[in-house]
C-alpha cells in the first residue's frame, strides 16, 4: 500500500515564463503610471468640472488618499 502516492508524481505547479513574467511587471507598471497620470488630472479640476462628471471635492480626496499601487 502506498501511502504518500503524490511524492511520486509531477508538482502541477504552473512557472510562468521570463518573457511573461516581465510582460506582466511591465504591464502592471503601466497601469500604475496611469493610475497616477489621471489622479493628478483628477485633482486640478475645478469643482464645476466635477460636479457635471458627478464627483465632489470629498470623492477626490478619497481618491487621492488611495495608495499609489492600487
């Protein structure tokens, strides 16, 4: 009787590529640096901009507090 049969067959454990592993950091830096991009953009509009797309002041302030990476 064979007791541990899993130490016997293949991890199944999927290694992604180095040519993808890099595609998605420099994927994900991307979206951060455009996260960033438009939050900056965000915060210079004047409060009648912001009311016509339906956030208030409070609503960017939120944003702006958010961490960068997210």
């Amino acid at each position: 009787m064979n007791v541990l049969p899993f130490l016997h067959s293949p991890l199944s454990v999927r290694i992604p590529s180095p040519v993808l592993a890099a595609k998605a950091v420099v994927a994900r830096l991307v979206r951060w640096h455009e996260g960033s991009r438009q939050r900056k953009y965000l915060a210079a509009l004047d409060d009648r901009l912001l009311k016509d797309i339906g956030l208030t002041r409070a609503d960017v302030q939120t944003e702006l507090a958010r961490h960068r990476w997210w």
